[in-house]
C-alpha cells in the first residue's frame, strides 16, 4: 500500500462509497434524479434538480466499508 501523501486524497481514507441505490435517471414529482460521480475524490453523488427551480442539489451518497 502507498503512503499518504498531502494533497493527494484517496478513496480507500475515506471508505467506500454505498451504491446500491444506484439507478437509471428518472424523473420523479417534476424532478430529475440522476447520479455523478466526482472523479477526483471518487465520491458518489445523487443529483435532484426541480423543474421550477434549475439549481441542482448535490448529495453525497453514504459511505460503506
């Protein structure tokens, strides 16, 4: 295993991330659900982005083991 180095994040520091509730984009009460991933950290996030209000909410999707 590498050492840690600053400034160099990696996914196994953190854990895991859940995606079992991972799934095609849908489109739910006038919102679109979709999920990105950030390919930097490696995190997982559920995007939810209302019709009436096109400012997406990012939410990262729980960490496992």
């Amino acid at each position: 295993m590498a050492a840690w180095i600053e400034g160099q994040p990696r996914l196994r520091d953190c854990g895991r991330p859940d995606l079992s509730e991972l799934a095609l984009p849908s489109v739910e009460d006038g919102r679109l659900i979709f999920y990105v991933d950030d390919k930097y950290l490696g995190l997982a996030y559920k995007v939810i982005l209302a019709f009436a209000n096109p400012i997406a909410d990012y939410k990262p999707l729980p960490m496992g083991q």
